[in-house]
C-alpha cells in the first residue's frame, strides 16, 4: 500500500545534512528535531522525512521505500542504482580522484596499469580502468583509503576530493579526476499516485525559485535617464527592469535582478554609465 505522503531520504548524520535540512526549511517545509527520530512528518506539508546511511539513500529510492532522495551523485553512481535524478542540487561538490605518493613515478594514470588501487567506490574505480581497457586490481576499503599507500596494501588511491588537503596530508599527488559529483535530488522509478507526482512538481518548483533566489542578486540604483538603455542592456532582468521617476528629473532609480556569477562585471559596466547609489540585496525566493 502506498504511503499518503512523499517519503523523501536525506542523511542522517554527514556533510549533506546540514544544507540537505537547510534546503528543505527554506523552502517552506515546517519540521521538529530530526537527531533522535529516523522518521519524521513535516508539520505543514504532506512529507516524512527518513534519515539513514548516505550509502542506503539509492536502494531506498530505487525499491520505492522513499519516493525521493538527497545523496551525492557518487553514491548512486557507485550503487548502479536504477533512479531518475530531477535536479542537481549545487552543493557537496567534490570529484573521485586517483591519487598516488608524490615521489612515485606514475605521472599519468595509464602507468597504473596492472597496480593495486584502494577505494570505496570499486565499481566506478574499474570502470573507468575498464574504459581505457587496463587491468587494475582492486584493492576495497570502507575508510581512510589515503592512508593504503604508506601501509603498501595499494599503489595508490581512488578517492573523493574536496579542497585536496587530506591528500596533501597524506603525501599523495593527485592524477586524475574519473567522476565529477555534487548532490541530487533523486525519484524512485516505480509507479507513484498523481497525487504524489504533483506534490513533487510543487516541491521542484519551491526548489528552483530557491536556487534562482541563491544564484541572483536585487540591484538598485539612480542613474542618469540618458543611459537607461545602456542600463538596460548591462542589466537584462527576468522580463524588464522596473524604472522609476526621481525628484530630478534627469535622473531614474532602476531595479533589477542579476545573476550572481556576472556581479563585478555588471558593477563596472554600470560605473561607465553614470549610475551612483548602487545597492545590491539578496533575494529570498523568486518565482518567474
Ligand atoms: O555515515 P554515512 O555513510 O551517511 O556518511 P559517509 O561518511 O559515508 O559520508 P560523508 O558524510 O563523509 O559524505 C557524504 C557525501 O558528501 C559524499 O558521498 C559526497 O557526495 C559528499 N562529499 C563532498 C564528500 C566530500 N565532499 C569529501 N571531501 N564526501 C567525502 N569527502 C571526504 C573524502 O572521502 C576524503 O576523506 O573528505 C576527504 C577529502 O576532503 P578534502 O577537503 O581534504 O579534499
Ligand atoms: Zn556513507
């Protein structure tokens, strides 16, 4: 029997949680403390929360124990996992890598050929050795993999990387990025209600006007009117900037909205038009 409400896994206790819980309360989602309970109900929407194992997130979803999941792409790459993934969610950015100790003489992973590798994530390390038709062995560890090399189990490591410190900490040379990951927000393929459907469709939209909120800054400023089509064209907003009278009547206050990643260029593009007063504001949530 189906369950009336969206079941959604997120993990319990690890890198993805916090900004997993943050995503959902900022959009709208109103729930207790999850540290004691592995599951629980959302005060104001029809959703129950399952927290588990990063590592179970994908069987969950793919068996339809939860009808969507928070989890890196790593993991369901990893898990062969059959799921349709309905967003990448911009956050727990980080990359597989193979790594070997700085003073060994492999400068290209094709050298690695017939060595021994150590990682978590055998599959998608024999793969990509697979891909390139060289034999590897195997070496499966469930944790601290960096450390394979020194205690000679392994010739070098496949690993997850962030900023590289652990690797560097570990006297280790990174080779070769084989998967780029961040976490997605993933659905099970089994059959679900319309009415679940659409509670998910209503939940993707809340998330994108969330992540268009994060990805965009509200501009505003007074410029000269003579330069309000230069304005213009620095500045495209959603559908068209908002222009407004000042007291001066050679002057306007223009609003808009900017993507985030073109802020310096925007900011010095509108100097040159004579703009002045500029203020840039964050943006909670925005639906186009
Ligand atoms: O208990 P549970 O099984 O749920 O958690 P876990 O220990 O398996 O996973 P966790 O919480 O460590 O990671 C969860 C997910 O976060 C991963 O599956 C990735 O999708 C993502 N993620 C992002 C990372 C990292 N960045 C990361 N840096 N996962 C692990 N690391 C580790 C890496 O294994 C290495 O030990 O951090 C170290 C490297 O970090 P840097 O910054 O030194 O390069
Ligand atoms: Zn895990």
């Amino acid at each position: 029997m189906e369950t009336p409400s969206l079941r959604i896994a997120l993990q319990k206790s690890g890198r993805l949680t916090e900004k997993s819980i943050a995503l959902l309360q900022n959009i709208g989602l109103v729930f207790d403390t999850y540290k004691d309970h592995l599951l629980i109900s959302c005060r104001n929407y029809p959703i129950e929360l399952l927290f588990v194992r990063d590592d179970d997130i994908p069987e969950y979803v793919q068996d339809g124990v939860c009808d969507l999941g928070f989890v890196g792409a790593n993991v369901v790459a990893e898990r062969k996992a059959s799921v349709t993934t309905l967003k990448a969610l911009e956050y727990g950015y980080c990359r597989l890598c193979l790594a070997v100790p700085k003073e060994s003489k492999v400068t290209h992973f094709s050298q690695l050929s017939g060595k021994r590798i150590a990682t978590s994530y055998p599959h998608l390390t024999e793969s990509f050795f697979a891909s390139h038709q060289l034999p590897i062995e195997v070496v499966e560890l469930s944790g601290s993999v960096e450390i394979a090399p020194k205690l000679d189990i392994a010739d070098g490591i496949c690993d997850l990387v962030s900023t590289g410190s652990t690797l560097k900490a570990n006297g280790l040379r990174e080779l070769e990025t084989i998967f780029n990951s961040q976490t997605l927000l993933i659905q099970t393929q089994k059959v679900i209600s319309n009415h679940k459907q659409d509670l998910i469709q209503k939940l993707l939209i809340r998330i994108n006007g969330q992540q268009q909120a994060q990805n965009s800054r509200y501009i505003m400023m007074n410029a000269p009117a003579a330069s309000l089509e230069r304005i213009k064209a620095i500045v495209p907003a959603l559908k068209s900037p908002t222009v407004l009278p000042l007291a001066d009547p050679n002057m306007i206050a223009v609003h808009s909205v900017i993507p985030i990643a073109r802020f310096w260029e925007v900011m010095e593009e509108l100097r040159d038009t004579g703009a002045s007063g500029i203020v840039i504001l964050p943006i909670e949530n925005m639906i186009d």
